[in-house]
C-alpha cells in the first residue's frame, strides 16, 4: 500500500479508534470492534469529508479513487477487527 493510502487511512481511524474505545470501555470488547467496522467508520467518513474533504483531489492525481481508498479502509479494519476479536474474545 501506498504512502498517500495511509496517510488517508490515519486520518480517517483518529476518530473511529477514539470513539470505539470508548465504547469498549463503557459497555463491552464486542460491541466496541463491532462499531470499528461499522458505525465508527461511517462516522468517521462523515466527518472526513468534513473537515478533509479537499485533501480527495491529491488522491485522485496520484491513482487512488475515493472508493477504492475507503475499500481498503475498510477491508484493513475488518481484518484488524477479526485480529481483535479473536485475541480479546476467546
């Protein structure tokens, strides 16, 4: 993966991790990597386009399409989730 992708994908996990760390210790593990994967990385989109939302055309010139970034997003955070979930739950 590209430099370009992670930057995008560091930016982009700041706020889900915050707000599914908070869910984990306020109510369980399960349900706080069930929101990494679901609602934290829409919310998280939602305020990517926000407040980085200019940062999409440096992508567009390097290759990467908005779609195909948030793919890979979010593929590496149901593996990341997957990793979790089977360390912290079994």
């Amino acid at each position: 993966m590209t430099r370009a992708f992670w930057k995008f994908y560091t930016d982009l996990t700041k706020f889900n991790l915050c707000l599914s760390l908070l869910v984990t210790f306020v109510k369980s593990p399960a349900e706080g990597i069930l929101l990494f994967v679901t609602g934290g990385m829409i919310l998280s989109l939602v305020a990517y386009e926000y407040f980085h939302s200019h940062e999409y055309y440096l992508y567009h010139n390097l290759g990467l399409t908005r779609m195909r970034l948030i793919l890979k997003a979010w593929l590496l955070n149901v593996g990341i989730a997957v990793v979790l979930g089977a360390f912290l739950l079994s």
